[in-house]
C-alpha cells in the first residue's frame, strides 16, 4: 500500500496526545501477570504484545524520533488500548 505524503502528514497532526509510554507499562504488567497462570488467551496476548513491539522498534527505526513518537501513538492506541480492554475482562 502507498502513502501519500500529505495523507501521512494529515494523520501526524491527528495523532493521539496520548501517553503511549504508560500503556506499554500496563501491558507488560498485565501480561507477567499472567506468568504463574494457565489462561487460555495467553498466547494471544503475548503474541499481540510481542508484534507491538517489533513493529515500534521498526517505527523508531525508520523515522526521525519526532515523527517516530507521533507514528507510535497511534500504533499504541491502535493495538495497545484494545488490548488492554481484552485482558481486563
């Protein structure tokens, strides 16, 4: 899929103001969490999470940093928040 230079800016300046930092951090807890329990979705979870974080490090591998924190937000709030919603039922 190409991205159309202005299409890409227009959603910069969209992006989430969104700490994705203390998302990542309840994440990652809610998944050790999980550590010393047998659940079924845990797979999942690990997966999504893992994916998440393959995919900011080639985010932040790709952009400038600035851009790269705005890119990420939206990532987080695209991957992370729903995620977040799935484990805490």
């Amino acid at each position: 899929m190409r991205v159309w230079p202005w299409l890409f800016q227009i959603a910069l300046r969209r992006s989430p103001s969104i700490n994705f930092e203390d998302l990542e951090i309840k994440i990652l807890s809610q998944a050790s969490s999980y550590e010393a329990q047998s659940q079924v979705n845990i797979v999942n979870i690990y997966e999504q999470t893992l994916n998440y974080f393959f995919t900011k490090g080639l985010i932040y591998g790709t952009f400038s940093k600035d851009i790269a924190r705005h890119v990420n937000a939206i990532h987080a709030q695209q991957k992370l928040a729903p995620l977040l919603n799935e484990t805490a039922r």
